[in-house]
C-alpha cells in the first residue's frame, strides 16, 4: 500500500586557485560533462509496500549504465518509525531532503518515493526511468588524497546562478536487517545503495570551476555491508537544491575496510 505523507605562473603573476592543483588520489570519481541521472529512493524498513521498490531498486546494480549515466541512493526516513519498527538507517535529515523535493514538486510524501534529478518520478512502478537527457551541465570529479577525504572539483558547462553545494553520501550493499516489529514484522529485508552517512558543503568559487572537501565517511558502529561505494553530486540553491552533476562508484578494498565498523 502507498502511503502519503550534490600551480602554476604566468608572467610572474601567481595564478593560484585558477586550475585544480594535481593530488595523488586513492580513489578517482568523474562524471561525463553531459547530466548523470541521480535517482532517489525514499524508503523505510517500517514501511510494507516499501520491500518491492527496494527490490527493483537494487536492479540498478546489474545495469550497464550504473556509474556512468545513473547514480542510485537510497534515503531511510524516520517517520514511519512510529509504526513500530526503529529503522536505524533512517535519519532526520532525509525526511527534510524529501520534503524539499515535495515543496518544489507535487507537494506530497510518501513511501515508496522515487526522484530523478529532484523530479517525482511515479513510472518506478512500470519499471521504467524517464528518457536521460544528458544535457551539458559540467563535469564533477571526486577524488581522495588521503583515505576517507573527499576533493570536489566541479566545472560547470555555462554560467552558474546561485550557491552551489557539494553533496556526498556513504553507501551500502548487501545491508540485510531482520525485522522483529512493525508492517514487516517476520520478514529479512535488503538494502543496496542505502545511505549510511551523508555531508555537505557550500562550494567556493575557483573562476572557472568550484571546489570543496568534505569527509571523513563514517557509518554508526554496527553498520555491517558486503560492498561499500560514495555517490557525489552537486547543486545550487537558485534551483531548489535540484542536483545539477553527479557521479560515483564503488570503493577498492583498502578504502572500504576503513569505514566497516565491527
């Protein structure tokens, strides 16, 4: 059932800032200039109707296009917790992320909730995604010099309006939870692309790309995943926060390792 409710000189002259500085990185994320598609999942592990767009959800791993055209992120809201089922990956700050979409948009929050590139997109339920744009917006790269801190270097395609702000989001995979209350009460549930910790930051202008830094990525202890990965976007504040690039993918080994908690 359907409930309602991201060194160099020149004649002499220090340029400093004009051109990302070149960092060693351990782990290197960058998207094409035209816009990646960042989907959203709006779910709930309290939530009965919420388990098959779970399911169709985590299909995305299994698609050619993930990382490349598609950056998937599940977000657990808080407010069926009241149901009777504590959902732990369930955070307030998601419940005001959808509410902003809901205000900019058609107004309502529900669970199972899907949007892509800020937009609702109901068709989830036909399977589907709407026709990618690929628009020129910019070209992000996310990369970091030391483990578990993240450089945003974001080099928009035209002009930009507003404020921007660099989004950054530690997932999950193969997040298995047994479920002891609530509408589904007896079942074990999956999660892949679930959001085990989230940041953000304003963005400062470098002339002709913008830069930020955000990190470290740590779950609450207790947190256990098969695969870890981080999905980056960024967006401005003149477009109701809609994200305007995005990029990802999965962590190596040695990175991933520094964020499992026992």
């Amino acid at each position: 059932m359907m409930r309602p409710l991201l060194t160099f000189l020149l004649l002499f002259v220090p340029l400093c800032g004009l051109f990302p500085e070149a960092v060693p990185a351990q782990e290197m994320f960058e998207s094409s200039a035209g816009r990646v598609a960042f989907v959203e999942l709006y779910t709930s592990e309290g939530c009965r109707s919420c388990p098959p767009a779970e399911k169709w959800f985590s299909e995305f791993e299994k698609s050619p296009e993930l990382w490349k055209s598609i950056i998937p992120v599940s977000f657990h809201v808080t407010y069926w917790n009241r149901l009777g089922w504590n959902d732990r990956y369930a955070h307030w700050k998601y419940d005001l992320r959808q509410r902003r979409h809901a205000e900019i948009g058609d107004g309502a929050i529900y669970t199972p909730a899907v949007y892509v590139d800020g937009e609702p997109w109901p068709g989830w339920y036909q399977g589907s995604l709407p026709p990618l744009t690929h628009e020129k917006t910019g070209t992000l790269k996310v990369y970091s010099a030391d483990a578990n801190q993240y450089r945003f270097d974001f080099f928009p395609s035209g002009t930009v309006t507003g404020k921007l702000t660099a989004h950054l989001a530690l997932l999950g995979f193969d997040v298995k939870t047994q479920i002891k209350a609530g509408e589904n009460k007896g079942l074990q549930l999956t999660h892949d692309f679930v959001v085990l910790d989230y940041k953000e930051k304003k963005m400062e202008s470098r002339d002709v790309f913008f830069i930020a830094s955000l990190g470290p990525m740590k779950p609450k202890r207790g947190y256990r995943a098969e695969r870890f990965g981080i999905a980056a976007w960024v967006s401005s504040d003149k477009d109701g926060h809609r994200p305007i690039q995005s990029t990802g993918g999965y962590l190596n080994a040695g990175n991933a390792s520094e964020v499992e908690q026992p």
